[in-house]
C-alpha cells in the first residue's frame, strides 16, 4: 500500500497546501518531486492478492506487475511494482505516475487504463454514421463541429488563463461557435441568419439571467474540487463565478442551435405551404410546434444532467441528509441553476427566432425546396 498512500498524498496534499495545514511545507515537497506520466504495458503478471483497505472499505484487489516503459524517458525500461489501482492483463497498456519521495524513493501507481485506442474506433463510427445519413450536410456538420473545438481550446481556454473575462470571453466564443454550426451546416442563406441573430440574442439575455440566478443563490464556482486546483495553480488570477457562468453559456449552445434552426426552417415551410397564409397565423402555429419542442429538450437537460451525476446522487442517498440540505449543497445548486438557465434559454430563443423569421423569411424561397414550392404553387391556381 506504500505506493497508493504516496499518491494519494501527491493529490490530496494539495488541498493541505491550499488550508494552510501542518503539512504544507512536505506537501510542496512531495508534489516537486512529481517526475512524470507515462505509458505502459503490462509484460506479466506476476502475483495476485486482497487486502484490506480502510479508504475504500472492504477488500482491494493489489497485483505484482511486470512493466515496460513505452515512451517518455523510461521509454524501454522495465520494472515490477504493485497496481492497486484497476485490476489489469497482460499486454494491456495504461498510464502510471512516478513520484520520487524526500528520501530518493521512487514510487509508481498506475492511474489511467489507455484507451486511446477504443476511443479512435468509436470516433471513426461516429463520423462514418454522420456522412452515411447526413452525406454533404453531415460533412459540413462535422466541419463546423471541429471549427468549435477549435475555438473551445485555441480561443476560449488560451484567453482566460491570459487574463480575459471568462464570461465576455464565453460569449465571444459562443458567436464563433454558433456561426460555424449554424452556417457551414445550414448554408449562407437568409433562414440560417435568421436562426444566428435569433440566438445570439437569446444567448444575450439568457446570460443576463444566469448572472441574476448565480448572485440570487451565492454560487462561487468552487462546487468541484478541479476549481480548487485550478485556482491554486493559476495564482487565483480566474474569476470563478465569471468562469461558471461562462460555462452556463457555452452548455447550452447545442440545444439552442437545435431549436433555432428548427424554428426558422418551420417559418419557411408554412410561408411555402400557403402563400396566403397571414403573418399571425404564421407566428400561432409554428409556436405550438414550438412549445412541443421545448418540452422535449428541457426534459433532456434535466435527464441528462441526473445521468451524469446518478453516481453522486447514490452517494448523497446514503447520508443521514435531508432533502433540503443536499439540494442546498452548491454542487447540487449549480446543476439547478444550470439546468433553469438553460431552458430560460430554449424558452426565449423560440419566440425570438419565430418572430424573426415572420418578418424577414416571408418572401424566402430555400433552394432545396424549390421544386416543393412550384408545386404548392400549381395546386393553388386550381
């Protein structure tokens, strides 16, 4: 168990550090001596066996490996130490800490099983399903889909850890994010304007509200223990509640995208169905469908949400706990909130988008249905 209460001291000593404890100055000690991560692949195992674990409860299933280095400075090298972290097999490759003690020690534990492998294949599946069904759509799909990841990790995350706003910066990105998804999957055209300039202002005001909903409940951001080291290592120089309500903006994007383009494109099609119909009859029915769509999706946030943290709620279920106070919990409080923000997002883009689009897609004749509306067009005059 020495490696495991080493590496655990290499990751918990932090908070130590953080509070001030007794232990702060052997924390920092501990933590430069960190000498990297690396692959490996288990050439043997060489022994089994269970013992008694009083930080997990129960028994602990702890094995001897025989280990080969496949990068890094180690890269070749091989050495035997004990895996206490997820039961392996042979030839099976993974990623293991190396940490060196105040006494020269070293010590190894693995941390991570390599799946790099699994994730490419299901990747790869992912992208072949969306050109089958989606052909040229779903190639410029997957377009715009890169375009926002690569404003997500070369705009969004550079400029906050240099010192920009995370909310301004949030929304900046967010106007990149949703032009790349809604135009270079939609086309340039007058309805996928309508559906960018409806959902930006949504954006806007949905922002405007979770700045009211996070100072209303006193969240300060800091709900996961991650917030806790990335404020540590970047000198407390983020502002948190900026960065949580910048993370508001950027989670709802997808789900706003949805029914923004949806609300546009039903716009046109009654305007193309009935070249008589009035501009309130336009507005009453496609807010209905509306109305059908945002209850799905606000049921798919909320469901979505509940998935992610199921784990915690087990966990939160154990304890001798009321309801009221585990909802107090602010992690629990951030997922609320998150969740209320997001549907006062879909909420506000339908009426927006819709009313957006009876003012200007009125005379619009998509190109995909032009053979759609000459028809219409024949069966009015008889």
């Amino acid at each position: 168990m020495k490696q495991k209460t080493k590496f655990l001291s290499h990751l918990f000593l932090l908070v130590a550090l953080l509070c001030g404890g007794a232990q702060t100055l052997f924390a920092q000690e501990v933590f430069d001596h960190f000498q990297g991560t690396y692959r490996g692949r288990v050439l043997e195992i060489q022994s089994t066996e269970w013992r008694d674990d009083p930080l997990l409860g129960g028994e602990q299933e702890i094995q001897t490996i025989k280990v080969e280095f496949l990068d890094g400075e180690r890269k070749g090298e091989v050495l035997v130490f004990e895996n206490d972290y997820l039961p392996l097999r042979k030839n099976q490759k993974f990623y293991v800490n190396h940490v060196r003690d105040i006494d020269g020690r070293d010590f190894y534990a693995v941390v991570n099983i390599d799946r790099r492998a699994g994730l490419l294949a299901m990747g790869l599946v992912f992208v072949l399903a969306v050109i089958v069904f989606g052909r040229w759509q779903g190639v410029r799909s997957l377009i715009a889909l890169a375009a926002s990841f690569a404003a997500i990790f070369l705009i969004l995350l550079p400029g906050i850890l240099n010192g920009w706003n995370p909310l301004w910066a949030s929304f900046l990105v967010s106007a990149i994010i949703l032009f790349g998804a809604i135009f270079f999957t939609h086309g340039f055209n007058r309805e996928a304007s309508v559906a960018f300039g409806g959902t930006m202002i949504a954006v806007f005001l949905s922002g405007l509200f979770a700045i009211i909903a996070v100072h209303a409940t006193s969240l300060s951001g800091f709900s996961e223990e991650t917030s806790i080291y990335l404020n540590f290592n970047t000198g407390g120089t983020i502002n948190f509640t900026a960065l949580l309500l910048g993370a508001f903006i950027i989670g709802f994007l997808g789900v706003l995208d949805d029914i923004s383009i949806t609300q546009a494109a039903i716009v046109t099609e009654l305007y193309q169905s009935n070249t008589n119909i009035t501009q309130r009859e336009v507005f009453e029915r496609a807010m209905r469908v509306g109305r059908e769509h945002v209850g799905a999706l606000v049921n798919t946030l909320v469901l979505a949400y509940t998935g992610a943290a199921l784990p915690l709620l087990l966990y939160f279920s154990l304890l001798p706990l009321s309801f009221g106070a585990i909802v107090n919990m602010e992690l629990f409080a951030t997922e609320i909130v998150r969740t209320v923000v997001g549907s006062i997002g879909l909420i506000l883009t339908v009426p927006i988008v819709t009313g957006l689009g009876v003012i200007f897609l009125k005379d619009y004749v998509p190109k995909h249905t032009h053979g759609h509306s000459h028809a219409h067009g024949h069966t009015h005059k008889h």
